[in-house]
C-alpha cells in the first residue's frame, strides 16, 4: 500500500527529506521540524544514519577516491 518492502520503516523520499533538512541544519533540530511541520517521528540519529548511507550516491563515483568527511551538527 505504501511502496514499502519488507523491514522498511520509511518511504525513499521521506529519507531524501530529512536528508535534505540535516543540509541545512543539525540532525535535532531537522528532527523537531519534520514533528512540528510534517508530524513524522524520526529521532536525530536515524537522520544521521540516513545521510551517512545516502552521501556516498550523491558525491558519484568520480569523487569517492578520496576520504568522505560528514560534520556531524
């Protein structure tokens, strides 16, 4: 019904969005917008695990010679 697979807690674009929102703020404070604007529950660091796990896609594989480095915030 949702598009989920099986041990799948969270749609593909609900972990683009909160990877989108730790950009541009910490992984708390992106937590407490997405339940006060969105009402979703994702703890601080299920957002950070999110980017961790999606960083390595959006460089591109040109750039992954060389270390990734992620600030956490």
């Amino acid at each position: 019904m949702l598009g989920l697979v099986a041990h799948q807690r969270r749609t593909e674009r609900l972990g683009e969005l909160a990877v989108e929102l730790a950009v541009e703020v910490a992984y708390a404070k992106a937590a407490r917008l997405l339940s006060d604007l969105a009402g979703i529950s994702l703890s601080a660091r299920s957002i950070r695990r999110q980017v961790l796990s999606i960083a390595p896609e959006r460089i591109g594989p040109e750039v992954l010679d060389v270390p990734i480095v992620l600030l956490d915030g």
